[in-house]
C-alpha cells in the first residue's frame, strides 16, 4: 500500500496580505461584502427559481421522491450556499435540512418521505415570507431541525 503525500500549496494571497504596499484584510473582506450587496437582487432571483423548482416535488409520489434525491439535492445545495447572502437566512437553513436529509439518505440509510416532504413545503412557506417582516421563519427553521433530531439526522 503506498503512503499518502501531502503537498503544500503555495498561498500567493498571503503574501499581498503581508507586503506593506498590498490591500488590508479588512479593505478586501468590505470590497468582497460589496460586491455581494450588489449581487444580492440576482441571488434573491437565483433562490426563487430553486425554490419553485423544489416546490413541485413536495407532491411527487414516494417512489420519484426516492428516485429524485439528486435533483433535489442539488437545487438544495444550490439555496444553501448563497441564500445568506441575500438575507434569507431561514430559506437557507430550510435547504440545508433538505441536503441533512438527502445526505442521511445516502450515508446512512436514513429516508422519510413525510419528513422530506415537509421540509419541501416549508421551504416555499418561509421563501414566500422571506419579504415580511416578523414571520415565524425563525421558529419554522427549529421545529424542522427538531424533526431531523427525532428522525436521527444529525444536522
């Protein structure tokens, strides 16, 4: 059996960081939130259409639920990964309990239908109240991963 190598990855970032003529952490981490505030109306747009796509799967039946766990999963991603960006927190963590469950599924052979389900249609419920404020999306995001808990996902 061979050893494993590890190799080192020269970080060119670093040394702009370091040089005395080079931009501040602090110059860089505000221009790069910035950009993302500018790009925050596309996300919001971004995140709807995942949303709408994920919203029709919520009344498939059990057996393409099952056999559609990638093409769920990957719009899930998709809204976790950016959603915060756009403030939308809670439409965030709604898709990383899908991508919890999807992921229980495969490593460990975890699958609800009802519970995926669930998640699916609170993903449209808090994604339609992400605009008003004072919505119950904060309490909506414990009771689902309260649900995974007692379903033995661990989050």
């Amino acid at each position: 059996m061979s050893e494993a190598r590890v190799y080192a990855v020269r970080n060119r970032i670093s040394e702009a960081l370091v040089s005395r003529d080079g931009p501040t952490v602090d110059l860089l981490v505000s221009e790069a939130d910035a950009r993302v505030a500018l790009l925050a109306d596309r996300i919001a747009s971004f995140v709807a259409g995942k949303v709408a796509h994920l919203s029709t799967w919520a009344e498939q039946p059990e057996e393409a639920l099952f056999g559609g766990c990638q093409a769920i999963g990957e719009p899930a991603t998709n809204i976790a990964e950016v959603a915060e960006a756009a403030g939308l927190d809670a439409v965030g963590a709604v898709a990383r309990g899908i991508c919890v469950m999807l992921d229980g599924l495969v490593t460990r052979g975890i699958w609800h239908t009802d519970a995926l389900r669930v998640h699916l249609r609170a993903l449209a419920v808090v994604h339609e109240q992400s605009s008003q404020p004072g919505t119950a999306s904060g309490a909506i995001v414990e009771e689902l991963q309260a649900l995974r808990s007692s379903l033995g996902f661990t989050d």
